[in-house]
C-alpha cells in the first residue's frame, strides 16, 4: 500500500490527491478507481507516504482547468477543492494560484 501510495503521488500523470482521497482511493475497492487495501494498510501507507498536500492540490487545479468543461474562478476551485476533494482551504488556495487564479 505504501508503495502504491507513492506511485500514485509521485506520478504526474495522476489527479492530485487530498490526504483524505488518497487514503479512499487505496482503501476503494471499485474496479479501476481504487487498490483495494484495508484500512489498515491504508494506514500504514498513509503515515508513510512523502508527499507535499500543496503540489497535490496544484495538481487537481491543473487537471480541472485542462479538462473542465467550464473556466473556473479562484473561489469556485477553491470551493471546490474543500468541499468535495478534501483538501485543505491553504492547500486549495496554493493550488489555484500556482495554476494562475487570482
């Protein structure tokens, strides 16, 4: 699990995980949206995982300005980053400004 968890945010080609959505995706067990480990594992991973929250976020932003079908304010990403992604507003906040909003 732990290695997964490091592939997963190491990998550029990745969404950009909040701590809480990678900790569900390991312990998903949906075919082709999660790894399926028990929340145990999930644990273990998580606890030893190195990975910056703030360039995940930028990550999501990223992903969302590239493939949404919209174009996106700072406070409606923000927004939606905390309130359905699970990142942190400081974390959802770096993540908007490294990608342009202001």
């Amino acid at each position: 699990a732990r290695l997964q968890a490091q592939f997963v945010v190491d990998n550029p080609d990745e969404l950009g995980y909040s701590e809480r959505g990678l900790s569900l995706y390991l312990r998903s067990k949906e075919q082709g949206s999660g790894c399926g480990f028990t929340a145990e594992e999930a644990e273990y991973a998580m606890q030893h995982v190195q990975v910056d929250w703030k360039e995940q976020a930028a990550r999501r932003v990223a992903i969302m300005l590239k493939y949404g079908e919209q174009s996106y304010s700072k406070n409606e990403v923000v927004y939606n980053l905390v309130n359905y992604e699970w990142f942190t507003e400081e974390d959802a906040i770096y993540g908007a400004e490294q990608n342009g909003l202001k």
